[in-house]
C-alpha cells in the first residue's frame, strides 16, 4: 500500500497519484462494498446458507479468532470485513493528511480503468477454456451460482473482488513485501517480486484445482497463476483499488456470460 502525496490547493489533474488517494479508493469501493453487505442480506442466499467467498470467510473467522466483537460495533459479523476496509482507508486517509477533496474525475477514471485491465484477462480465460472463466463459481459451486439472479451474481463478483484483493495483495503481497524489504533489508525490486510470487501461488491454491473424477486441471492451474500475476501487477503498480476494481470487473463480466450460457 503506497501512500499517494496529497494534492495541493490549485494543483493540476494527476490521475496515477489520485486515483491511489485513500479517499478516491474509498469512494471508489464504497458502491461495491455497499452491493455485497446488500446481498449478503438478500440475494446471496441458497438453501438457508448465505453464500460468500472464502477471503471474506476467512475475514470474519480471524475476526472472531482475536474476540472482535460485532455487536460493540452494532453491526452483524458478517460485516466485519467491511467495517475494516472502511477504516483502514480512513485510518490511511488521516495518517497521509491528505485533504478532504474527492477527485470524482479519478474514481469515474478508476471503474474505466478497471474494466479496460479486465479485458485481456477476459481474453486469456477464453484462449485457454470457457470452464476457467468462472474464477467466482470456484468458491460456492456452480449449482448454487445458478439459483442467484442477476443482482446475486453482481453481488458476489463485488465481494471476490474487493476481499480476494483485501487478502492476497494488500495483506498477504504488501507484508511479504514488507518483511523482505524494511527487515530482511532485500533490495525492493526483488522484495515485490518475491511477494508476487508467494501470493500467486497462494491465490492459485486458495481455488478448487481438481475436478469431479480428483483429477487436477491444469488449464484452471496455469490461469490461476496468471490471473494472480496480473492482479499483482496491478496492486503493485496502480494500487489496491484499481486491483479490487479489475478483479470485480472480471468475475462480473464472467459471471454475467455465465448467466448467459446458463439460460
């Protein structure tokens, strides 16, 4: 996560340091995060279960692991993850002193942006097989995918997007990242790439790899291991928010041609 200089009064349009502003991520997230808590609470629901992806799973477990407790808070555990992203970058806003401005131009960049860095991942998913374009059905099965309207869909391509990133980027890339670099004392270059690596092999691991028969698919492998790259580029690059933004943009497209084939 690297800290955006704040604009001064007067100064011109620039959209890489802006659009990596906490306060531009926040807006820029606020809609999908607002999406997800919604359907959490009426769309994601399948059999009396609440369907969610495992990093927001895994989220509300530490959660409760260290005694948060979401009552205190007045909201429901489920929400937990949210509440945390939502501090975090206000957390990082005041840390940064950066002004309380938003650069609506930045956020309406940021969703272009994200849908633009989401089409050639799009293209390699339908090179090596339609099946592998389905990175958010790994999560819950594709039965249940089926029973959620458009909006569920919409939903749960939000929060892949947002706590899949939340996980294997910003916490699990930036502190490999940040032991390597600041107490290993490796040199920076080397410290991202080392962290890309260990979060694209945990990305890739983190999703079914096997099929029905227990059979591995290596097409899903070799995808995975891409897609984990890309977004690592991307969060290296251009920061957590474009990389929430493209991974959400990505399953939202898949899923919608999922709806598609579906029908």
């Amino acid at each position: 996560m690297r800290a955006a200089a704040p604009p001064r009064h007067g100064q011109r349009f620039d959209y890489a340091q802006d659009s990596n502003r906490p306060l531009e991520i926040l807006v820029f997230l606020a809609p999908l995060v607002a999406l997800y808590e919604i359907g959490l609470v009426f769309w994601l629901r399948h059999d009396q279960l609440v369907l969610t992806n495992r990093a927001h799973g895994g989220l509300v477990n530490f959660f409760r692991l260290f005694g948060v407790r979401a009552q205190d808070l007045h909201v429901s555990a489920m929400s937990l993850p949210s509440v945390a992203l939502v501090l975090t970058l206000l957390i990082w806003q005041l840390a940064a002193r950066s002004p309380w401005t938003i650069r609506w131009r930045a956020v309406a960049f940021m969703w272009l942006e994200s849908f633009a860095l989401a089409a050639p991942l799009l293209a390699v998913a339908a090179v090596i097989g339609r099946a592998h374009l389905f990175m958010a059905t790994s999560q819950v099965g594709e039965e249940a995918i089926r029973s959620l309207d458009f909006v569920g869909r919409a939903s749960m391509a939000a929060g892949a997007g947002i706590y899949e990133e939340l996980l294997f980027r910003m916490a699990l890339m930036g502190g490999v990242h940040m032991l390597l670099f600041d107490v290993a004392k490796i040199k920076d270059s080397s410290a991202w790439l080392i962290a890309l690596l260990v979060s694209c092999v945990l990305f890739t691991m983190y999703h079914p790899l096997r099929d029905m028969t227990g059979a591995l698919q290596w097409g899903r492998v070799i995808f995975l291991m891409l897609a984990g790259a890309w977004f690592g580029i991307i969060f290296q690059l251009r920061g957590f928010g474009v990389a929430a933004g493209t991974h959400a943009a990505y399953d939202g497209t898949a899923l919608l041609f999922f709806t598609s084939s579906a029908a």
